[in-house]
C-alpha cells in the first residue's frame, strides 16, 4: 500500500479508474477504483468454478482490498474448517446509496451474472443498512454487525491547513464556513493568491460521506454532540445553505476529487485552483497520502507514489461521525442456504482478532482497541490517532430522512448544457433492443427529476449538416434557462432526436460553442457545468484538439474565476475517443465517466448527473 506510484497515470490507467463509474468489478477479475459506479458487473465476470459456495461480498470501494486480504486469510481460519464445504469470498465494488436502492426495489439484484448476486453486504455504515429496514424489511438486511470504522474528516492540503491554525488549533465546521461566506476568500488570512475558498463534498444520496457531512453541519448548527431531531435537522437550513454554497461540484464518491487534486498536485499547481477542503473518509485520506486518490484494487506489481503536497485530516472541533461498517448477510430469495451458513462464517470471522490485526494495514480502525494502529495513523499520513475528540452519534431514521430531503433543497443551484452527439453511429445497437441514441435520449429523460425547477437545464445536439443560432453542427432542443415545470415538454423534445438527421461528428466544434455560451451565461453561486456525450472520434470539426484544450483549460488555470464552467464527458460506446473526451474533462477540472459499455449508459447517465 505505500510503494511508490507513477507521477501521472497513462490514460489507460486512468480509464480503468473510471470504469468502476459504469461496472463493478469482481477483485479477482480486474482493478476496480474509488467506486462511483452505478451499476454491476455484466455478461458473465463473476466467478470462476472452483468446487467451493461462492460468496459475493458487495461493499464500498474503499474497503475491496481489505476485504480481499480477509477473504483470503479465511480460507485458513477455524471459520471456513467448520464448514461442511469449502467456500469462497469475493468483495464486488458498489456505493452503500446504490446498494440500498437495488435492495429497496424489490426487484432481483441488478446484474445477468447471478455469481455476483450477494450474499453479504458491507456498506460503509449502518444508516444504510437501517434504510433498507425502514424502507423494506429487517429481514432483508438480516443482523448487521459493524467490525471496523472509519470517522468523516476534512482533508485540506497542508499549506492550507497550517493557515488556518493547524495542528495547534481547533478548525470547526463554522470556521469552514465563514471562510465560504468571506467575499475575500483564502485573502481573509493573507493568502490572496489561493483565491476563493472552495470544498468537495459527495451526494447524500450515494454516498456516505455525503449524508454524514450533512448531519456533522446540522449537528454544528444546532450546537448539540448528540440527540439531534428533525427539528434541528430543520432549523439548520440556512447554516447548511451557505456552506453548500461553497461546493465546487457533488459526486457519488470522493474518488474522482481527489484523483483530480492529486494530478493537479503532481503537476506543480497544488491543486489551490481545484478544491480547499474534501469531505472524505479518513482512510480515503491514507489512501491519497499513500499514492491511491480513488482507493482502487492495487494490483501485484503496482507501484504507488506518494502527492507532491499530501492531505491533512482536519476533525472537526464539533465532532465527528463515524462510518461504522457493518456486514450482514441478506435475507434475499437469491442467497441459499449454503450461502447464508457461509456468509455467517465470514462474518463472524471478520470479528475476530485475527481478522481485526489485518484492519489497519488498509487504513481502517479495528474495534478491538488492543490492535495497534501502527504506521499509517501517524502525522506522515496527515493522521491525529488521538482524534477525533468528540463522537457524533448517529440520528435515527426520521432525522436522517429530513437531512436528505433538506439536502435537495439547499443543495448549491446548478447550470446544466447536456450537449449530446446525433451523428450516424449512433443508430448502432446496443444489445438490448435499443440503439445508442435510444440509450442516450432514455438516459437524459430519467435524470429530469434530478433537477429542481429552479435548476437550469439546456440540451443541445449535434452532428454535421445542421445549424442554429448557436452556430454550424448545433440544433438547440432547450436554451438553458430554469426548469420550472417544463419537465415533460423536454421530455418530448428528446423524444424529438430520433428523427432527426444524423451525419458526421463535429466533437471539438462543439464543444467550444457550448463552452463559450456557458462561459457568457455563467454565475457565481452556481455549479455551472457541460455534459458531453459522444460515441465516436471527432471526424469534421474545423479545431484541433489541441486548440480546443488551450481555449477551454485558459480559465481553469487562472485560481481566481469564481464561476468555473466545467466539462463532463461521456464515452459512449466501443468507437468513442477516451484520450479526447479525458482531456477535454482535464481541462476544465471535470471529471470523464465510461459508457463504453452502452447498455449502462442510463445508470451511468445518472452518476454524472449527481454531480450537480
């Protein structure tokens, strides 16, 4: 875990760390990453036949390695020789949100490979598990036992920390927001040049992290260490207005953030243009300081190099909740008896002391406090072992619900251009009765209800032989304006797409008219943000890319822009252009997402919309 990594991946490692956005991959099969990943893995990955009970294990990225270390030193434990058959343990990658939407649903596991239905779940923490309960049955979740923890911290690059008082003084959630509210940014304590204040924080509704700093900043507001009501959850939407106010953009993981800080860092810029603070796990922390950013399945023979400029753990002087990571095995009609006798060993072995030895080398704190930490929770690592010194206790259900549905409304207002690809390619098919432009229109409609009717939200097309107002290759569906209640009539105009004419693919053309339009209409106080799709290589555009990248990327580098217009970019299908689409999201501090599988283009659809 702390061998040396290359300065910056090569683009096709950097693919593999997107991946994990539109599969989840089985460790023994291949490297999965800081898991924003929508889905499950397809068309027959999962297991190979070794003779033994196959036991799915689905749990959140950060914790695959470990568990793969565990499921190996199962094997040998008194555990598994009390069972009447062999059995293997696999960990596959999926968020704790997603996980707890697939199990609400009432409907099978999501994926055709039935190998990789679980059996065991691990979410990052039991608000997960008591969802589900609340929302279907505690007999689906069974009886979840936490056997490790990690607490929510925030992790600030260390020259940043150090000028707000760190080590020696206490940093509060408050502190963090006054500094957001400070028209004078990082000037507020002599740094001028870091600009404005900005923090990374992950969607509530995905991601742990997410939902957990919501309720540290209801806790900060109301002043209490415990006992927090829906009442306070309610009284403290101003305060987490404005904190809100100061996200550079949401996501499902922490991974992408700090995979983007961590380029930024290796290349000189230390990444005070990108983000001040992250709201992460403290192992996520470890992980970035050990060369990891997206926490992915580090393979044999991989070397990791350590940032240029690491992250520290700020905790909170409010306190801290905790990811308490529990695994049960699930009450689901899939899981055999076999499985569940299985299942029951490992979990009961995760609890023992041998299993809890193993726990720190990954990052994590044991629950047995007899286990040394040893050497990652250390000040190298940018860790306080002694902190954090207050303990949130985790809400009950009702006030966890009224954190989530508040978080919707005083989420930061976004800016959206969804510019979308209609050239001839796109009638391809994608092995579910659809064509790609099928998937791409489905896709786009079922994000709608993401969006509030203050959001803004424009969809433009494009493809050769076709013009607007906008420009040569450009039809306008929507300008972007607010939604009101235009939902279903934008429906209907992405209804409208499959009849249009489609040619060629003019890529980098577009997406600089889309990105000087965005850039004219753009605000402070808004995530303002393009979403590109495209199957296929640029093949009529009158720029080059690498005109195109010095147009875009111009602002990006320029730490004081206080509305940043940043690019997502899709890649859609086997033919489209990875290199391109990476370099384009580069650019402008975006983040690329993977549909080349195209049958997962409507759950990767929705990972990138969660940013927003």
């Amino acid at each position: 875990m702390t061998a040396p990594r290359s300065a910056r991946p090569s683009i096709a490692r950097r693919m593999s760390g997107v991946i994990a956005l539109a599969t989840v991959v089985a460790l023994s099969l291949a490297a999965c990453t800081g898991g924003d990943d929508p889905g499950v893995t397809e068309g027959g990955q999962g297991f190979p036949d070794d003779g033994c009970t196959h036991i799915t294990v689905a749990t959140s990225s950060e914790k695959v390695n470990m568990l793969d270390e565990l499921a190996k030193a199962f094997k040998d434990s008194p555990e598994h020789k009390g069972l009447d058959t062999c059995a293997t343990v696999r960990p596959t990658n999926v968020s704790s949100g997603n996980a707890t939407r697939f199990l609400t649903s009432g409907e099978d596991w999501p994926s055709d490979d039935q190998t990789l239905w679980p059996t065991l779940w691990s979410p990052a923490s039991t608000v997960w598990t008591d969802r589900v309960a609340a929302a279907a049955s505690q007999n689906l979740v069974g009886d979840p036992k936490s056997f490790t923890r990690t607490p929510i911290v925030f992790g600030m690059p260390e020259p940043m920390a150090e000028a707000l008082g760190w080590p020696g003084k206490p940093i509060s959630i408050t502190d963090l927001s006054r500094l957001c509210q400070d028209p004078a940014g990082w000037g507020a304590v002599g740094k001028d040049i870091w600009g404005a204040f900005k923090i990374s924080k992950t969607n509530p509704n995905t991601s742990t992290t997410g939902l957990s700093t919501i309720l540290m900043q209801s806790y900060e507001a109301s002043g209490k260490a415990e006992g927090l009501t829906a009442a306070d959850v309610d009284a403290s939407a101003d305060f987490s207005r404005v904190f809100e106010e100061c996200v550079i953009h949401y996501g499902d993981t922490t991974g992408n953030v700090l995979t983007t800080l961590y380029d930024e860092t290796q290349n000189g810029a230390n990444g005070s243009a990108y983000v001040s603070a992250v709201a992460l796990e403290e192992t996520s922390l470890i992980n970035y300081n050990t060369g990891n950013p997206d926490s992915h399945t580090v393979q044999p023979g991989e070397t990791l190099t350590p940032p240029k400029t690491k992250l520290v753990a700020v905790y909170p002087a409010g306190g801290s909740l905790w990811s308490d990571n529990p695994i049960t095995v699930l009450g689901a009609d899939w899981v055999t008896a076999e499985q569940r006798t299985a299942g029951e060993a490992f979990a009961a072995f995760v609890q023992t002391a041998a299993a809890q030895k193993v726990l720190p080398e990954y990052g994590f704190r044991p629950l047995d406090e007899s286990v040394p930490l040893g050497d990652l929770f250390t000040a190298e690592y940018g860790i306080d072992p002694a902190q954090p010194a207050v303990t949130l206790p985790k809400p009950d259900v009702d006030v966890i619900s009224s954190a989530i549905d508040q978080w919707t409304q005083v989420r930061k207002p976004s800016s959206v251009l969804e510019l979308i690809d209609i050239s001839g390619s796109m009638d391809d098919p994608i092995g579910d009765g659809r064509s790609r432009l099928d998937g791409a229109i489905q896709g786009a409609q079922k994000t709608l209800d993401h969006f509030r009717s203050t959001d803004e939200i424009g969809v433009w097309a494009f493809t050769t032989g076709i013009t607007s107002d906008e420009g040569d290759g450009i039809q306008v569906l929507r300008d972007v304006s607010a939604l009101g209640s235009d939902g279903e009539k934008l429906d209907s105009s992405l209804e409208d797409l499959h009849y249009a004419q489609r040619n060629g693919t003019p890529l980098y053309d577009s997406v600089l008219l889309a990105y000087e339009d965005m850039r004219e209409r753009a605000e402070p106080g808004r995530i303002n943000a393009i979403v590109v799709l495209s199957d296929g290589e640029d093949t009529d555009s009158s720029i080059s890319l690498d005109s195109l990248i010095a147009k875009i990327g111009k602002s990006t580098k320029e730490g004081g822009d206080d509305a940043p217009v940043r690019i997502f970019t899709i890649v859609y299908g086997e033919g489209a252009d990875p290199t391109a689409l990476q370099r384009i999201a580069d650019a402008t501090g975006g983040q690329l997402f993977d549909a080349s599988d195209a049958a997962r283009i409507d759950l990767v659809f929705a990972s990138v919309i969660n940013n927003f």
